[in-house]
C-alpha cells in the first residue's frame, strides 16, 4: 500500500467505494489523508461517572447496566422509539433512542456499557436521550471525536484509521517511514513518526496526545517551511531585464502633499526589487485610508521612466474608477497616458484603447477583469499591480502577468493580515506594511449599543446629514427572507420602512449586491456627487467606495460580521478631514459577542484587530488560502503554535543547505513534494 495514493484508499478493510466518497467530503482521498484528520477533542473514559455523581445537563460518560429494554414504538411514519432502562449501584436512569434498532438490538440485558450524553431530571427517574454508546472496554481510554460528515460517523473514521495502523504494523516494512533527522529529532525531544500517529489517534493520557501532536506539527511546519523556500527559490530563478535606478522626484515634487515615511520606504522597496534581475513579487499591505495608491502611482511612473508600461486591475468597477481619477491627478503633469478599461466601456472605446494598448500609446492601463480578455495587448507591459488580490483567483492573477514578459508584480490589499497569516497567504513574496496614516486623517469614534438606543442612532445620522455631510446604514443581508433568522436587518425592508419616516427629508439610497452592475455603479457614482445623503448598503459596500464627506456609519446586527470586515466597513467614513463616527448596533447577549465588538470599540489598528480576530476564530479559509496556490495546513495552526513554527523555521533555514538535500533526506522530500503538489492541483 502506498500512502500517497488515492487507489489504495478504497481497500483499506471497512472503506469500500461508498464510504470514500463520504471521505472525500472531507478532504480525504489517500490513506495519508486519514491519517491526518485529527481528532477535534477527547471524551474522557479515564474517569467515567456513575449514575449517581453524573453532571446534570453536561455532556459525560455513565457507566451504567441495562436492566431491560422496551420494545419499539412507532410514533409515526419513519420514525420509531426505544426505552432502555439502565442502573449503576442504586440510581436508575431511563434512555430513549430515537430510529436505532440497530444500536438498541445490540444491547445485552446484564451488560455493562458506556453511555456518552446528557442526563436530565425527569419526572420519575432520571433521562438521557441517544446517548453514543462505547463498549466497557473503552475504560481507561481517552475515545477520539473526529470531525465528520452524512454518512460517516467519528465511530467509523476512528474504526478505519485502526485498521489503517494495524495494516503499517504488520507490514514487513513500515509505510510510515521517519522522515526527520534523527538529530532534529533529539534536538527536539520530538518522537518518532509511527508513534506520534499512535499517540493522536488513540492516546492513553493527555501527555500521549501533547507528544504526538507536537511531533506531527513540527513535521507539518517544518516542510512547510522549506516548500516556501522553494517557492521563493524558483522564483528568484526566473530572469528579467533589470529596470535602471531612475530617480523619480519629479513624482514627489508634483504632489500637493508630503507622503508619509512608510509610503516612501514601500516605493523604494519596490524600486530596488524593480532593479533586480528577477521580477519583484511584493504585497503592499496598508490598513484602512493608509495611502496604497500614492504607492503603486510612484511605482508605475518608475515603469514608465524605464519604458515599460503598467496595468492595474480592481475587483470593481467603482474601485478601478476611482483609481483612474486618482492617478490622473497625480500624473496630469507629467506627460504619463493614462486609460481605464471595465466592462462598462463602450464597445467603441473598448476597440480605441486597445489599439493604443498595442500601439504602446497608454502607459498605464487601469481596469477590472476586462484587462484579462485576450484581445487586451500589451506592447511592452513590465508591471502588473492587482488590488484587493484576495478577491482574484490564482488563474486570474496569472492571466494578466503572462501578458508580458517576467512582468513585475506588486499586490495590494487594505485588508491587515496578521503576521503569521501572512506568511501562509503570501508565503512566496516580500511584504511592505503601510501604517502610517497620511496628516489629516482623525481616529473614528466608535459606539457600540443594543437596539433600544437605534433612535437615538439615527437622530445623530440626521445631525450629520444637516451639516451637510454623508452617511451610511449596514444590514447583513439584502432581502428578509434570505434567512430564517427573523432578527436580522435586511436593507430593502430597512430601505422602506425609513426613506419615508424618519428620513423622509433627506435623499436616500439602496445599495446591495442583486442590483445590476449598472444600477450600482450609479448609486455609489450619485452617493459620490452626494445626490444622496444617506445610503442603506450591504457589505457590498466594504471595499471601493471614497467619499470623504461620509462621516457617520451606523452597523445593524454588528454580532454578524467579522472584525475585520467591521474594520473595514467602518473604513468607510473618517476619509476626510470632518469627524467621524462608527456605530455598532447588537441585541446579542453572547459575551463572546460583546467582547469582539468592544475590541473594535477600543481600537482603531486594523492589524491589532485581525491578529485579536485570528485568535478568537482561528485562521480558517482565511480569504480563500487554497487560491493563493500557498502549500495546506492540515494539523498546525499559527495562531496556536507560533513558537513550534519558529523552531521548525529555523530547522529549516539549516536543512535546505543540506548538498543533496532530496537524496540524503528522501522521506522527508516525498513529505515536502506532496505537500506541493497538493497544493498546485487544487
């Protein structure tokens, strides 16, 4: 059997065909794979309960005797009852299974068994209702709970992967081969390989699992480490032409303001890798109104300086738009052309600019998707900056460098992401961070209250609305019957119930994502030109809209969101020199709630909010990982395991000097490689 491979998976004894398929819901084709789904948590049956010192209402493990069963009870059609009384010294409890014969018809009346549920008072006797049921010989055990799926029970993954380590043990030749170095290992105080699958899977003590899970996360981190290495190596082996060190102060001397000094340290960092004879691959990271586009204006000049030509693709219209007018201001005087390419262009236009594209006549090209279609030519394109990359997948990306020759990529993104979860996302670039905000800009007061204080929310809008400024109104969803959930703000209704009551004076907007790209393109250019003063939005809203005279946000059912995507929404306002205000409305009564929201109360650094955000919901699919084409993290998580990550980085760093790395050090190459792999199928 080969762990690696997907053929194998189906035969290993209680899989079969149907149960693979249930697998690969999962994320599990290979016996690899399975191996590596671990446990979320341990039932504890080192200690079980009697009937008598149960937890009432908690979740436990009972020993306990059946004494005798009742038969099955039709309630109605599909749908059966069984009574199953069981004792432990002198305390009865009464179990109710609903649709289990199977599990009921196994009982044995006189035998003792684990019963893993809730116990509730009833009326006569204690109860329980569908208990999961464990064999006393599980005593002593700490039982996994595999996360799982229809069809497939944490019963049946944690049967399956025994038979898989039965099949490893009775092999002449164990497939779990050790792929550290045996002086990493000591080094460590790690343990080997086979044991610490071992140890996860079926622990005897909470030591067992620490020592397995430590093993197979520096395992997990330190290949990660070196696959990023070489990602970062290949990369560098790709050659360009190197641009020349033009000076552009000429670009600084046109701007009616002074940039700040991580604005600058960002172009200059961009310059030098420019320079370089392989092409630069840098993020711009800035949080909110940090002042990206002072950046990639400064870097497309420089390309232009050099002869080459620039695209800038948004993920809106409104966004390429505003970056358009905002680069046309600050190249007016210098003799830069400059054209905007989206899908709202006049077939006209469209055949005009890309002529001039092919002709070389436009220097920088902003746009949205449209840039990628293949009739777009560049004549000698060298730069290529994507914002809000996130929300571009990899062939996308991809499909606009490859018009050009080792083009140059730079990538922004206003969205803070923790250290750690930069290196996952963009584990293969350089990263710039933008903190600094430009003079001017005032912190956002925010408020966060429940809703019997919605009135008072919306008098303060108005007061904003008479002094002549903008604002907004954020409910999470479009349309009330989107979901169940009824106390939830929908903006159509919101929209209907308060343009001709409370705001009855004043010119209101609705904004969401069913609207045709059209019809929103004119809200946001009218709420732009303040046609309108107050726009009810979506989240569609969170990204692409600059309007420096909004100053008051009003967020309904705050609980709903993200903190960075409440960081980023709250961005919206305080992009002008007027105060500004964020208002967080939420009737949650979860203290969990109530202390994400004040911690975006209390601060206004979104990278300080996304690392509090990170720890409090973990890392996730955050943005989508697997479209970055960055390798998986099926085990460690950097929000828990930090220090483990810096040891296997160093580790790293030491081994990937190794001469004949893949030759002296084959199992660990196979790790690394499939790691790969993965991750470039997907």
């Amino acid at each position: 059997m080969n762990l690696f491979s997907d053929k194998d998976f189906k035969y290993i004894k209680g899989i079969g065909e149907k149960r693979a398929a249930s697998y690969n819901k999962l994320g599990i084709y290979r016996p690899i794979d399975l191996l590596n789904h671990l446990p979320r948590k341990y039932i504890d049956f080192t200690k079980p309960y009697t009937i008598e010192n149960a937890p009432i209402g908690e979740a436990a493990p009972i020993i306990a005797t059946v004494s005798s069963k009742g038969g099955e009870q039709k309630i109605r059609k599909n749908f059966s009852v069984f009574k199953v009384n069981v004792v432990s010294v002198s305390a009865k409890l009464v179990i109710t299974f609903f649709n289990t014969a199977y599990t009921v018809s196994g009982l044995q009346v006189g035998e003792e068994y684990i019963f893993y549920g809730k116990i509730e008072d009833g009326l006569i006797s204690k109860e329980m209702h569908s208990p999961e049921v464990y064999s006393i010989t599980e005593k002593g055990k700490l039982f996994p709970v595999y996360p799982a799926t229809l069809g497939l029970s944490s019963k049946m993954i944690g049967s399956n992967i025994k038979s898989l380590l039965n099949i490893i043990d009775s092999e002449s030749l164990p497939l779990l081969k050790e792929n550290l170095p045996l002086d990493t290992i000591n080094k460590y105080n790690l343990c080997d390989r086979i044991t610490a699958y071992k140890n996860v899977h079926f622990p005897t003590s909470q030591k067992d699992i620490e020592t397995g899970r430590n093993r197979l996360i520096f395992e997990e981190l330190l290949c990660f480490s070196i696959a990023l290495t070489r990602m970062r190596n290949k990369k560098s082996k790709i050659k360009s032409i190197p641009m020349k060190n033009i000076s552009i102060d000429k670009f600084w001397e046109t701007l009616p303001f002074s940039p700040t000094n991580d604005q600058r340290k960002a172009v200059y960092s961009a310059i030098d890798d420019m320079c370089k004879p392989s092409p630069m691959s840098r993020l711009i990271e800035g949080d909110v109104g940090s002042g990206k586009t002072i950046v990639a204006a400064a870097v497309c000049y420089f390309a232009h300086l050099n002869g080459y030509s620039s695209a800038l693709m948004a993920p809106t219209e409104i966004l390429a738009e505003q970056h358009y007018k905002g680069l046309c201001g600050y190249f007016e005087k210098l003799g830069v052309r400059l054209a905007l390419l989206t899908g709202s262009t006049t077939a006209k236009n469209k055949k005009i600019i890309k002529e001039q594209l092919a002709n070389g006549e436009i220097d920088i090209c902003i746009g949205t998707h449209a840039l990628l279609t293949d009739d777009v030519v560049f004549k000698n394109l060298g730069l290529v900056i994507t914002d809000e990359q996130h929300r571009f997948g990899v062939s996308q990306r991809m499909g606009l460098s490859q018009k050009g020759d080792t083009v140059h990529i730079l990538v922004m993104s206003a969205t803070p992401i923790p250290r750690t979860l930069g290196l996952v996302l963009y584990g293969d670039m350089q990263i710039s961070v933008i903190k600094e905000l430009p003079k001017g800009r005032q912190p956002i007061e925010t408020y966060f209250v429940d809703g019997s204080k919605r009135i008072r929310a919306y008098n303060y809008i108005k007061k904003h609305l008479d002094a002549g400024l903008q604002g907004y109104i954020i409910c999470p969803l479009v349309e009330e019957n989107e979901e169940s959930v009824s106390n939830k703000f929908s903006a159509v209704t919101l929209y209907e119930d308060l343009k001709d009551d409370i705001f009855k004076n004043y010119t209101v907007g609705l904004l969401h994502g069913k609207m045709k790209p059209r019809e929103k393109e004119q809200v946001m250019s009218d709420f732009a030109a303040h046609k309108i003063d107050l726009l009810i939005a979506t989240t569609v809203i969170e990204v692409g809209i600059d309007v420096p005279n909004s100053a008051i946000i009003v967020i309904e059912n705050a609980e709903s969101f993200g903190l960075s995507q409440l960081h980023q929404l709250r961005g919206r306002v305080g992009r002008g020199s007027a105060k500004s205000t964020c208002i967080l409305i939420s009737d949650s009564k979860s203290d969990e709630t109530k202390t994400r929201l004040k911690a975006l109360k209390n601060n206004n650094d979104g990278f300080a909010i996304a690392e509090f955000d990170l720890q409090q919901r973990g890392p996730g699919d955050f943005f989508g990982m697997r479209q970055h084409g960055i390798p998986q993290l099926k085990i460690a998580d950097l929000t828990q395991n930090s220090d483990i990550f810096e040891q296997a980085k160093n580790e790293s760093e030491i081994l990937i000097k190794t001469n004949n790395f893949a030759e002296k050090y084959t199992e660990l190459n196979t790790r690394i490689e499939d790691m790969m792999n993965i991750t470039s199928v997907l």
